[in-house]
C-alpha cells in the first residue's frame, strides 16, 4: 500500500490504543497513525501497522509485516500493551488515491473495537463519520463476527456480572441480588426459573 | 394477575419507548395494560402518547411533598393506562427513585400486564431499579455491535437481580439487514426468545410528531404488525399482584441515591 509520506505531528509510546483514536478523532486529523505494539518488539519482532484517518475517522487499515490490509490487517497489529503512536498530517488530496483501495477500507469504528476494544469509542467515531461510512459500521459481517466470538462476549457479560454487583452495594440494593446467578456463559432456553 | 415487564436496551435510540407503547397497545387487545415511564431523567413517553400536558406525573408520585394520589397520574389513553413521566430536571432530582417500588405495587394490583419503559443507561439507582422491579425484560437491539453489547449488558444487571428476559425485539431493521442469522447466533447469548424483526419506517417518526403511538397512527404499517406478532409470541404470565406488591416492599431501600 502507498501512502503519500506525511508530517510528523508526534510519536510517543501509551498504554491505549483509544486514548489515540480518541486525540485524532478530536482534533479531526486527515493522516495516517503508525502503530507499533512494544511488547513484539521486545521478543524481537516487528509489528507494525498503519490506519488512514479522513477527519479523524479511520478510512483505511494495512498491516505493514504482514502486508495484510482491512479488518485482518488490523487483527495483526491489535496487541495489547503499550503502543508506539507516531501520528502524521497529510493532505487530504494526497491521500484520496490510497483510499479508494477498497479491500483495504475498514468500517469507521472498527479501529477502536479492535485495537481498543471500546465500543464506546466505536459508536462515537462511527457517529461522527459521513452519513454514508456510517453505514459500513452496521455492515452484516461485523455483527456476525461479533456474536461468533463466544469469549469476549462472556468477558462482556463478567464484567457487567461484577459491576452490576458492585453498583448493587452502593445503592443499597444488596438484598434484592438474586443467590443462585452462576457464571456459566450459557442461558439455557426456555421457561426460566424465578 | 400481573406480569411487570421492564422494556430495556441499555443503549439509547433503538426505539424504547416506541416498543414500550405499542407491545402495549398490542397487549391491549387481551389484557388490561399499564404503561409506566419509567426513565424518570430523561422521559419521553409523553410526547409519543399526546400527554404533553398532562398535569399530573409519575415526577408527582415519587417526590414526598407533592401529596399527590397514584391515581391521578394515571391517564387512560389508546386502551391503555398510561402513566407518564415528567421532563423537569428539577423534578427528576427531586424524585425519590426508592418510591418507585410503591408506586408500581399499587398499579401493579389493578392490572394484568405492567410495561416500564425503562431508561437507557445503567449508572444510576433510578436507572436500574425498573429492572430491579420487573419479573422479566423484553430487551430492544438494533442489528448493530453496540446495541448487542449494551443489550447484554442490561440482561447480566436483570439477571443479577434475579430478572429473567421474556424476549428480544429487533427494531430498526434496515431492508438490507437480514436478521434471521444475526437473531439465530444471538440466541445463544439472549434468555427468551427473539419476538420480531421490527422494520425501520417512516411512520414511526409521524407517530411521535402526531403524539400517537404507532399502532394508534398507523396501525397498517409493517412495523405495526410486526410489535402485534411480538406481542403475541410474549407468553404473559399470570402473577399474584399482591406477590409483586409484597417482592417490591421487601425489595428496594427507599433512600436517596
């Protein structure tokens, strides 16, 4: 993928991904971001990718080792830990050629749910696309490939488990938690048990 | 009997209280139905049930000195019994969200089917205590990651409280959306069972410009029909009210937040 070379805003290292897609989304930038996950670099590998922002929302993602582009390019570069950001200005013409390389596009919030995991961030980039990106996010395959990763749904659900019991202590509502909520993933069909 | 369904999504703009009013519209037709808005910060049902200046609202019955009687904030409305909710700030700070649990065991007592069209937010006590309150939810996604993931959200704090889901609708369903797949894997996440595929429509937005719910003002549509075949798969159960009084009292603090 070729994208024109831009003008070095900043680079630094930080723990989240979103706390740059956040600041790029903010300050609108037409660029591109190079992440580079440092926990590879200390085994001695090289991670790197690249998402293209129109306005601060994500128009393109490549995997640049891997040379893999879209939604799997970004997967090669979603690693948890500590990032190198390094976040360039380009000319919106100059980017507009590399955009139209269609299997390289990613849905606007895509960015954010995969190398962030925040989905809250997802809607809000995704609210803050054109009307006609907007439509990309509510693309089919994405939902489906949501509910087909049975693990992060369960940590969604855990984590909701928990909060909703530790909200539950500090408003009095204690007594009212039900004893018998196992930590099983599953709900069973059917008549339910109250 | 009585069966108290919160109408929940966790998420804002799928179409709550659009769902709210018209399961109970459909409800209507076989059962004495009591619609209450409980999204007490940020309450809307008014405006899509012609109550715009109704003088007398749930805000009245949950703050301690307005003295005023359940009744009268009860309004009878498109075969239904409406209970709106004001859209005062300063009513909504004021109101005790702990007397909400008296205010539904009373209306609980005189009704087959009670509705809370619940808020779309989790951080607050007055925010989850309709789900506290029900028997069961009936969730409202839109075929979208964030509404399922909020959705699941509000089902494990319903669940945590021993609230089982009834269902779930799919609302605003775009004619490219085919949700049969996405309801299928869902399934296996949601309790219940999917309850429709609602279709995104234009007479949903006339319906709340006109201040009717949509079966009242366009009873014809698709979107219509299909809130009437979600209404029909809802098992409702038969409940003692006086169970549902007494499960409220033992329930819920009355305390500020």
């Amino acid at each position: 993928m070729r994208i024109p070379r831009g003008e070095l805003r900043r680079s630094r290292v930080v723990d989240d991904a979103a706390a740059v897609l956040r600041a790029v989304l903010d300050e609108e930038l037409t660029g591109y971001v190079v992440f580079e996950p440092q926990d590879a670099l200390l085994l001695g590998e090289t991670t790197r990718g690249v998402v293209t922002f129109e306005d601060g929302v994500p128009v393109l993602a490549y995997d640049t080792e891997r040379e893999v582009g879209g939604r799997d390019g970004l997967e090669g570069f979603a690693v948890t830990g500590p990032t190198r950001a390094a976040v360039h200005a380009v000319d919106a013409d100059a980017l507009a050629d590399a955009h139209e390389v269609e299997e390289f596009r990613v849905p606007p919030g895509e960015p954010a749910r995969v190398l962030a995991g925040d989905e809250r961030l997802a809607e809000r980039t995704t609210d803050a696309a054109p009307a006609a990106r907007r439509e990309e996010g509510r693309d089919r395959s994405a939902v489906e490939a949501f509910l087909a990763d049975a693990d992060a749904i369960e940590e969604i659900r855990s984590e909701a488990r928990e909060e909703a019991r530790a909200r539950a202590s500090e408003w009095g509502l204690d007594d009212v938690l039900a004893d018998d909520v196992g930590d099983s993933a599953a709900i069973e069909p059917g008549p339910d048990s109250r | 009997m009585v069966e108290a369904f919160a109408v929940a999504s966790g998420k804002g703009g799928t179409g709550k209280t659009t769902s709210t009013l018209a399961l109970g519209m459909a409800l209507a037709e076989d059962y004495d139905v009591t619609v209450i808005d409980a999204d007490t910060g940020m309450a809307n049902l008014l405006f899509h049930a012609g109550l715009d200046d109704a003088d007398v609202t749930l805000h009245d019955l949950l703050i301690d000195e307005r003295d005023a009687a359940v009744s009268d904030a009860v309004y009878e409305r498109f075969g239904m019994s409406v209970v709106p909710c004001g859209t005062s700030l300063a009513a909504f700070e004021a109101a005790d969200p702990g007397r909400l649990r008296d205010v539904v065991a009373e209306l609980a007592a005189d009704t087959d089917v009670l509705l809370l069209d619940s808020p779309a937010a989790l951080g607050s006590k007055s925010a989850v205590l309709p789900v506290v309150l029900a028997d069961r939810i009936v969730v409202v996604l839109q075929p979208t990651v964030p509404s399922l993931s909020d959705g699941l959200k509000v089902q494990e704090y319903a669940h945590s409280y021993g609230t089982d889901t009834a269902g779930v609708v799919f609302n605003r369903v775009r004619p490219d959306e085919n949700v049969d797949a996405i309801a299928e894997q869902a399934g296996r996440y949601f309790g219940g069972q999917t309850l429709a595929s609602v279709p995104e429509s234009d007479a949903v937005r006339a319906a709340r410009r006109e201040g009717k719910p949509l079966l009242a003002h366009a009873p014809d549509d698709p979107a219509a029909d299909a809130f009437r075949e979600a209404a029909a798969r809802l098992d409702v159960r038969d409940g003692d009210g006086r169970d549902v009084a007494e499960r409220f009292k033992s329930a819920v603090a009355p305390e500020r937040i």
